[in-house]
C-alpha cells in the first residue's frame, strides 16, 4: 500500500467507547501506519487508551493509579497521520485538562478541523467505494 508509515510503531491502542474517527476506522489507521490496536484492555501491551469522554468518577479512579494510562482523544490520531509524525499527547489528553477549572468545556466545544479523507482511511478502495465515507 502506497500509505503505509510507521508513524505509530511502537504505540498501541485501545479504543473506549464512542469515537470519531469510528472503532473500526481506528483499527484501520494503526494498521496503515505502523501501530498494534488491541480489542482487550492489556496493562502489558496497551500504550494509549483512545477516547472522547471520560467520567469523573473514572477521572478519580485515575488519579489514584501509580502509572495511568495516557487516555487520548481520537484527533491525536488524525493529527499524527495528517503531520507524518508522532506528536506529543499533551494536548489531546482528557485527564490533564479536566483538573483546571474551564478546561474541559473550552476543550470540548473548540472546533474540530481534523478530519481525513476517506483515501487516507481505506487506500485499496476505490474512489466510487470510498464516496459513502466523505462527509
């Protein structure tokens, strides 16, 4: 496949929950570009946990854990895809943001302009298959 990186090695995922890009997109990436997605949440293999929306009570949780899990929102992903690079997880972590009073709300009505075409999700396909995943 001409799209095939190595962006993601070494990293592996776990998607919790609704996403977008979908669960099933996000398997998708990580096998075009390098990474491991897991359908199990493995402490010895699972590097990121993919999400949109975390709790307060799963917040708490974290907070007493000695080495938590980066809980990552999906744009991360596409932004790493859409740079050819692995960047930092600092801004699309959610528990580093929930702890500062404001952050969460700015943080999730702030305007979504991650998006890939459907080409970057499914490279095999072709254009007249691909039409339905555009939006």
């Amino acid at each position: 496949l001409a799209h095939r990186t190595t962006i993601f090695k070494g990293v592996s995922v776990y998607v919790n929950g609704y996403t977008q890009p979908t669960h099933q997109e996000i398997k998708q990436l990580m096998s075009l570009h390098g990474g491991t997605f897991e359908n199990y949440l493995h402490r010895h293999s699972v590097t990121h946990i993919i999400c949109s929306h975390l709790p307060d009570t799963k917040i708490k949780q974290l907070a007493k854990e000695r080495n938590p899990f980066p809980y990552v929102r999906p744009e991360w992903i596409v932004a790493c895809i859409q740079k050819g690079k692995l960047l930092p997880t600092a801004d699309y972590e959610l528990t580093k943001h929930r702890d500062l009073p404001g952050q969460s709300r700015l943080l999730e009505f702030r305007p979504m302009t991650l998006a890939l075409e459907a080409k970057d999700l499914y490279p095999s396909l072709g254009r007249s298959r691909a039409d339905g995943a555009d939006d």
